[in-house]
C-alpha cells in the first residue's frame, strides 16, 4: 500500500456532522515495502479527492465486516421461493378443484387436472375469462380467498422473480458487451432506447406467439386469435372468447403465467423509462442553472458564511430529490453509533472496536 500524501484538510470542514472522517495510522516504510509485495498497485483514477475529503484507505479484506453480505434481492434464492409458492398454490387450487367434483365448478369440461390448473393460472393471472367459474357457495368463498392469496403472490414473489431474471440478463450483457449498440460504454449501462426496443419486443413475441398457437390449437382465424391473445396478455379477459380444447387449456396454463408477467413488466418498464427520462432533464436544468443568494443559504448547513464542496454535494441531492431530510438523518444516527467517542470522526480503532 502506498503512503498516503494528500493535501491537508479543512479544518473548517472537521465541524461538519455530515462528513465522515477516518483516521488511519500510516504504516513504516518496512511495512510499507513488504505490503507491495502481496498487494497490486491500484490502477489510476479520474476521481480526485476534494479539499474537504478524508485520506481513504482500503480495508483488507480479512478487516471487513463478517455482518456484510449480498443483498438478498440479488440472490437466486427468490427464484426457488417463487418457484415452490407456485407449485403450492397450484397445489390447493387443483385439490379443491378436484374435490369438488363437476357440481362444485360450471363451465366447459375437459380433463380435470388440466381444467384444475387452467382455472388456477387463470385466478392468478387476474384475468377471469369465464367459462369455468365456482358455483356453491363454498367455492365461491374458495375462491375469494383464493384471488387474494394470488395477487400476494404475483406482487410479492413471480413479479420479483422476473425482475431478478431480467436484471441478470442486463447485467450479463453489460459483462459480456464492449459498448457498441446494445451497451453506453461510458454510463456503464444499457442505452435507454435499447431497452425501450427489447420491452417492446418482448410484448410482440408473447402476442405473436399466443396468435400463432391458437389458429393451430384453437382453430381460430387470425383476427380472432389476436384478439384473445392480446385481451389475455393484458388481463383483460372479456369472456367471449376463451380456450375450449384440453390442449388449447394445457398451453395456456405455462402461457398466460409467462405473457402476463412478462408484458407486465415491460410495459412498467416503459413507464419507468419516461419517468427517468423526464428525471434527467430535472436534474440538467438544476445542475446547469446559477447558484443564487437563497441557494447559498439555503445550503449552508453550518452557517458560516460560506457552503463547503460537501454542503454543495448535499443541497443539489435535496434539490434533485435524491435524497430527504430522513434520509440524512438515517445516515446521521448511523455515523453516531459508529462514533462511540463522540469526537465527530470515525477512526479504524474505533471501527474495529465497534466489530468485536
């Protein structure tokens, strides 16, 4: 590890509660030359440390908090949650179904495990075609706590599931791409049209795909296949038409589950992108405009006359509504538990006492 020469800091800064200042000890010139050789050397950066900023050193790892791990949103465990809720779910609903028997469900009969999980996919979609439907009161009571059930269920773990899946897929191609169309090599993300078009294109796939399927299975012309496949990926669900056949049923039951979320989610997608879109040009305009007299009193936080590189950080965050007042208070009550001295620094023999 390299000494640390850096321009000496503000000492007007050091008064500042929201900045976070770490001490560390700089090793000997013994330590330093035998630490070279099992550390590499940082490769440079275009980020410079302000006036205002704290020497930063990097922990080795053996120093890190054993406390920090993956956020559990990244982790493929959603994917086996979803999965076995599902297999429940569908589990009670063909059961009931079953036991139930022709007089307890009405409607166009085929093959009861089949008819069983169409009726399931159909509740859980929200989509509520119409040709079978509950007919005793309790099915009927079934089925209402049978729709609440899948509206958790969709919201909470498959929507969760096919966002994890679609971020993996992202961040795959960031990985594996060197900008070009797909990747902005310099914002280190999908270019926002490129991911406006495969939204796009995921909504035509899951209707062509459904259009296709149900001119062969159905034996529906091809007006009539398009206008159940889209009143069925939008949730829609008229009720005039609907799928009669076992193996029209058998298809719709992975269909429906896969289109409906799908489209689902890029048409949220498209929301976003608009949203963001409209975030970005915010944030130009605050960061272009000129600082006025109520901006710097508004942003001197310490009421010295002046605002520091750190309040100007801060001021344009709030402005921008990156940030809030709680916000800055969460990470204010965090750096005093940190803080157990109450000097208004962080030091590295404090923070290793905090860890034991």
């Amino acid at each position: 590890m390299e000494p640390n020469n850096t321009s000496p800091i503000d000492p007007s800064s050091l008064t500042q509660p929201l900045l976070l200042h770490t001490q560390l000890s700089l090793p000997s010139s013994s330590s330093t030359s035998t630490s070279s050789h099992h550390h590499p050397k940082r490769p440079k950066s275009n980020l410079h440390r302000a006036n205002t900023a704290p020497a930063i050193s990097v922990l080795p790892t053996s120093l890190s908090s054993p406390n920090s791990s993956r956020s559990p949103l990244l982790s493929s465990s959603i994917l086996r949650h979803a999965f076995l809720f599902l297999l429940a779910y569908l589990s009670v609903g063909v059961t009931v179904y079953c036991l139930a028997g022709p007089t307890g469900f009405i409607g166009n009969q085929t093959n009861v495990v089949i008819d069983a999980v169409y009726f399931c996919i159909v509740t859980l979609c929200t989509i509520g075609y119409g040709d079978i439907a509950p007919a005793t009161a309790l099915t009927k009571a079934f089925s209402c706590l049978f729709v609440l059930v899948g509206f958790g269920l969709i919201d909470v773990l498959l929507s969760g599931a096919v966002s994890y899946m679609l971020d993996a897929q992202e961040a795959a191609i960031l990985a594996g791409a060197r900008g070009g169309v797909l990747v902005d090599a310099e914002k280190g993300r999908m270019r926002i049209r490129m991911k406006v078009a495969l939204a796009v294109l995921v909504v035509i796939l899951c209707i062509g795909v459904g259009t296709i399927a149900m001119i062969f299975i159905e034996n529906l012309n091809w007006m009539d296949s398009l206008y159940l496949s889209v009143m069925s990926v939008t949730t829609v669900g008229y009720g005039d038409r609907a799928f009669k056949t076992l193996a029209g049923r058998a298809f719709a039951s992975v269909w429906l589950l896969v289109s409906t979320l799908a489209v689902a989610r890029a048409f949220l997608f498209l929301a976003e992108a608009r949203i963001d879109r409209r975030h970005r040009r915010i944030a130009k305009w605050i960061l272009n405009r000129d600082l006025t007299v109520e901006d710097l009193l508004a942003a001197d936080i310490n009421r010295s006359g002046f605002i520091s590189k750190s309040e100007f950080v801060i001021y344009k965050l709030k402005e921008m509504g990156k940030i809030g007042e709680k916000d800055i208070l969460l990470i204010i009550n965090q750096f005093n538990k940190l803080d157990i001295n109450n000097t208004g620094k962080i030091t590295l023999p404090g923070l290793l006492n905090t860890d034991r």
